[in-house]
C-alpha cells in the first residue's frame, strides 16, 4: 500500500507549508527529510511512496530536480516559471 505525505504525521511547519499554493523545491526536500525522520530512512520513504530509492536520494540531495513523478507522489504538481528579470 502506498502512503502520500499527509498520511504521516507532518510537522506544524509542513502543515502550515502544504497549505499554500506555491512551494518551493527546498520546500520538498523539507516535507521529504520530515518522512525520513519519521520513517526511519530514505529506503523506507520510498518504499511508501512507490519511489526508487536511489532518484529519492538524488532529489533529496540536490543531484537532480524533483521530478514531476516525485511531486505528484506527494499531492503536488510541478510547474515551470519563467520571469523577466
């Protein structure tokens, strides 16, 4: 059975975090280092999420973007902005 984020007990902070609009990669990683801590590991976090653990663990740790797929497993959607600077 998979779990999504706010089937585990999140922080006040990520409460209050998943209840805006817009959030940030960092943002992610701060929700995914919460399951970790409440979890127990990375492997376990991505065994809930149906995620490979090794794409969590490059998210996590800024070696790759979170990807689409990731945000989704998470109750987000990832959309691209571009803004004059």
């Amino acid at each position: 059975m998979q779990m999504v984020a706010s089937q585990i007990n999140p922080s006040l902070r990520t409460e209050k975090l998943l209840r805006g609009k817009v959030i940030t990669e960092a943002d992610i990683r701060d929700v995914l280092t919460e399951m970790i801590e409440s979890l127990g590991s990375q492997k376990a976090v991505a065994e809930k999420l149906g995620f490979c653990p090794v794409q969590l663990n490059d998210a996590l740790h800024g070696k790759r973007p979170v990807s689409g797929n990731l945000a989704s497993k998470l109750g987000w959607e990832r959309v691209v902005v571009f803004r004059k600077k």
